[in-house]
C-alpha cells in the first residue's frame, strides 16, 4: 500500500523551503519548518504569510484558509521536532557538503519508516542517499521556484530508490496539485540540464559585451517570450545556486561547454547573489530594479 504523507518536516527556511511548507500547509498537510537560525525561521514564517496574505487580497482563498495553514506550519528549532514526520524535505543551501551532514545528524532522529528527500537541484541523488540509513527510502523531489506558482516537481530515483518511496513521492506530489516528470539521476536532472547552460550563455553574452543587461534581458522576454529575462531569472534564482549547478554540470559532465562564465564566480565571489542579498545582475535597493552593468 502506498505511504500517505500527512505531515512533513523541512530542512531549510529559505525561498524554496517556505515555498514548500506554504503548499503543504495550503494542502491541508502538517508541516515542522527548520533552519538553522531563529531569525531565518522567522523571516521563511514571515514570507509565507505574506504570499498567504497576497492570496486573500487577490481572492484565491479565504482569511479562514490562510489561518488554518499557517496554522498548520510548526518551526521546530532540532531535527527532534521532526520525530512524528511521514517526510523529510532537505531544502537547504546548495552545498553537498552541507546537505550530506543534515542527512547524517536528521537520521538518527526520524521514525525509520520515514521517507527522506532533497530539493536539490544538480547534485547527485544517489550519493546524497549514500549519506543516509535508508537509500531505499531516499529520493530526489525537486519542486521549481516560486513554488506555490510553478506547476511541475520533478522526481528523481537514486540506484537503491524502491518503488514504494517513488510512489508515496507520486501521490504527496499530486495532493499538492503538481504535474511531475521522471529524470534519471543525471547532473542537474531535466530542467537545470536546459535552463541553467541557456542562463550561463546569457552571462557570456553579458561578459563578451554583446549586449548589456537590459538589452540581454528584453530580448529574451520579448524575441522568445520568456517571463523573466535570463539575467532577471539568475538573480530570481540566486547566483549561488546558478554557479553550483553549472560546478556540478562543469564536473559532472566533463565538457567545457558547461564552464561557469567568470563573470558568474565573479558576483557570487563580490557576495552579489541577486535578490536575496538586494543585488545582482540588478541592483534592489531602491524603488526599482537597476542594472549593475
Ligand atoms: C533553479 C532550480 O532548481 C529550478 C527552478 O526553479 S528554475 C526557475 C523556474 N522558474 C521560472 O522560470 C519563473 C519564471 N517567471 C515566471 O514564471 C513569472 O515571472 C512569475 C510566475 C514568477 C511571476 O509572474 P508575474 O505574472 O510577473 O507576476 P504576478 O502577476 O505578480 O504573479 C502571478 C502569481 O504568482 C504569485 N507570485 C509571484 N511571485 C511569487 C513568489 N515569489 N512567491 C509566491 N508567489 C508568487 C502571485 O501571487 C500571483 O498569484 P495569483 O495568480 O494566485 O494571484
Ligand atoms: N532558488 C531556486 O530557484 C531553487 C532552488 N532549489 C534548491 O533548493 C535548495 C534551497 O535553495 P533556496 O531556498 O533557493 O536557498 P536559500 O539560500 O534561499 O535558502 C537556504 C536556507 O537553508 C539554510 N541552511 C543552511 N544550512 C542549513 C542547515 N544546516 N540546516 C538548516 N538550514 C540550513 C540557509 O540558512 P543561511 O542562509 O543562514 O545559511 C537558508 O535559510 C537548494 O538545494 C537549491 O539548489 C531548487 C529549485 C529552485
């Protein structure tokens, strides 16, 4: 029989792991929201009700539904407070390092039926599951940002994933209302494999000059109709995140057409990471967006 996940632990406060307690919660789902600091607790809490809140302003649900979800999220400052999960999310930032010592320190401390999964989004299923007491019970579910918006999650086996694990993933993911798609555990799996090389290119094309961020930008949104210029996506995304996904192509693949652009290790390197540190490829700090270059 197929695991029915009712309450969710998650690892990681930030832009992804709010967006996945917000739609846990909003699907009426138990969720224990952890980071490693009180303050970025409070700030993931804080987002989530303010995009709870832009939901009622714009009719989508009630002042009730938004109660009752936030409701629903409990912050939790150990793994001890994920000792009732049916699943655990590792959200946090992209960094096998860190996200092999999560899996390690949160083992011991869930039920051992509990199914474990990474939001990651390049590195290796199969070796984050390696980190693990359970790789059978381990899997990739890699939802895209912003998460309450984007419609499609994808799943992503590891060499020991068993079928139960896959479908208890299937089913959680259709509870939440999202389309999923299956990728091999290949670097980057599908969409990062596409998008991440075409952001890298953009980067290029800023760094040889052949255009500024602007021109880069409105030609993409308006000559491919892509929502977000390619610059404007990186710093939605965040430029740390861009550079490790296209270090772990660069390694994983072995090809030089996945080399990072400099010009991308020389922002991450300045701490410019784009809208989470209020500067990138744009500048946030004021009313509106300014191209730094
Ligand atoms: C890196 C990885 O591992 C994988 C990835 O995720 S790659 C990134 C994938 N994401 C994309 O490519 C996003 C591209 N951009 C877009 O699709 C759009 O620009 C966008 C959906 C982000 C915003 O669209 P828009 O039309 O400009 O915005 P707007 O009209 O203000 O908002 C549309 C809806 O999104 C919601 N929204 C916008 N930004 C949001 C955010 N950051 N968080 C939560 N909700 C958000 C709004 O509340 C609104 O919801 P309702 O329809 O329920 O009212
Ligand atoms: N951004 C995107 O568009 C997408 C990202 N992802 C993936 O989701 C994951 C999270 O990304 P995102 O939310 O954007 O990153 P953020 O930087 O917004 O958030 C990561 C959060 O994890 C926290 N953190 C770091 N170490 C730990 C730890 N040991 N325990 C608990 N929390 C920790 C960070 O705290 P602090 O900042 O204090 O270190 C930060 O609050 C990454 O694997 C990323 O690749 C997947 C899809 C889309």
């Amino acid at each position: 029989m197929t695991m029915d996940i009712r309450t969710v632990g998650i690892v990681g406060a930030g832009q992804m792991g709010n967006g996945i307690a917000h739609v846990c919660a909003a699907a009426g789902l138990n969720v224990r929201l952890n980071d490693v600091s009180a303050d970025r607790l409070n700030q993931g809490m804080a987002t989530i009700n303010g995009n709870l809140a832009r939901q009622v302003s714009r009719g989508s649900i009630s002042e009730d539904e938004r109660r009752a979800a936030l409701d629903r999220i409990q912050p939790v400052k150990t793994y001890e407070g994920f000792a009732d999960c049916d699943l655990v999310i590792e959200a946090a930032t992209e960094n096998e390092e860190i996200k092999r010592k999560i899996l390690v320190d949160l083992c011991p401390l869930v039920r051992p039926d509990a199914i474990l999964a990474t939001n990651t989004s390049s590195i290796s299923i199969t070796r984050l599951a390696a980190a693990t007491d359970r790789p059978e019970r381990f899997i990739g579910i890699h939802f895209m940002n912003p998460v309450p918006v984007m419609q499609l999650v994808e799943l992503i086996r590891g060499i020991a994933t068993e079928d139960p694990t896959f479908e208890a993933a299937r089913a959680f993911t259709a509870k939440l209302h999202k389309t999923t798609t299956v990728s091999e555990d290949f670097p980057a799996f599908i969409v990062n494999r596409i998008l991440l090389p075409m952001i890298n290119e953009a980067i290029y094309v800023l760094y040889e000059g052949v255009g500024s961020v602007e021109s880069i930008d409105t030609a993409m949104r308006l000559g491919a109709n892509h929502p977000m210029g390619p610059l404007q996506l990186a710093d939605f995304i965040g430029l740390d995140i861009c550079l490790s996904v296209m270090q772990v192509l660069h390694d994983g693949l072995a090809d030089t057409k996945y080399r990072p652009c400099p010009l991308l290790v020389k922002y991450v390197e300045a701490g410019w990471l784009g809208r989470k540190t209020k500067r990138g490829f744009y500048d946030y700090r004021g009313e509106n967006p300014v191209p730094t270059r």
